[in-house]
C-alpha cells in the first residue's frame, strides 16, 4: 500500500441521493439494496483500497490499515 488509503462508505454516501432519515423510512429494502449497489460502484470503479457499508465496518479497516503499516 502506497501512500494514504482510500475507502468510501455505501449506506450513507451522497450517492445513495436520501437527505433524510425519513425519506430513507420509506424505501422498501429491495429500493436500499439498488442503491447500495450504486453507490458501492463509485469508489469501487475510482480505486478506493476500502468500500464498508457502514460505520460499523470501521473498526476492522482501521485495525487492517494499522496491521499494514505495521508490516511496513
């Protein structure tokens, strides 16, 4: 890994186009899906070393990045 690492995060990406947590209330899950799946491409197709779902996934990339420093 050169240089600083790149990720992009799906869910709650400009790229999902959802401005509220209200509007996100009424999509059905299969609308998220097709989504998630559009805004995951993005960083995907620009070379992003990372691309999580969520917040949640964070942790883990930090702990791989730290490990890879680590490794030199």
């Amino acid at each position: 890994m050169l240089g600083l690492p790149g990720g992009g995060l799906v869910r709650y990406s400009n790229y999902m186009n959802i401005n509220t947590l209200d509007e996100e209330a009424t999509l059905s899950e299969a609308d998220i899906a097709a989504r998630m799946a559009h805004s995951r491409t993005i960083p995907e197709q620009s070379g992003a070393h990372y691309v999580i779902d969520s917040r949640v996934e964070l942790p883990a990339v930090v702990d791989d990045i730290n490990a890879r420093l680590a490794r030199g």
